[in-house]
C-alpha cells in the first residue's frame, strides 16, 4: 500500500475519531455497536487500514451520521 493510500485512511480514521470524541464514545464501544472487532477498529486507526464499505456503513449508523460526514460532507 503506498503512502498516500495509508494517509486518505488515517484521514478518514480522523474524521471518525472526531465523532467519536464528539459523542464521548470510545473505540471499544464502537466496536460493541457495530459488531467489529476492536482489532479491526484498532487496525484502521493505527494501521491505516482501509475499512470495507460495509464496515463505514456499521460505524455510520452507530454514530448516527451520515456517510458523508466521512468524505468532508455534512451530519444528518
């Protein structure tokens, strides 16, 4: 994976990190709402792993916003 990949990904970890912190939810209350194993949350955050399509919906849903909240657009 190269470097600009890795960086959109930690990127998109921040703008979720942000509702997290938003909420005051943790990653492993995340992980408990959406069904994804905290490794897997802990992979996209540290790792900048890319999160499949259906994962972003699942995250979305827990934090209740949009999908476009993620690529720079506006909450619910």
């Amino acid at each position: 994976m190269d470097i600009e990949r890795v960086d959109l990904y930690k990127m998109l970890w921040n703008s979720i990190q942000v509702q997290l912190d938003k909420q005051n939810m943790t990653a492993y209350r995340l992980s408990k709402m959406t069904g994804i194993p905290l490794t897997t949350i802990y992979n996209y955050k540290n790792d900048g792993k890319e999160p499949p399509f259906k994962n972003m919906c699942k995250i979305a849903d827990a934090l209740d916003v949009s999908l476009d909240v993620f690529r720079g657009g506006k909450q619910k």
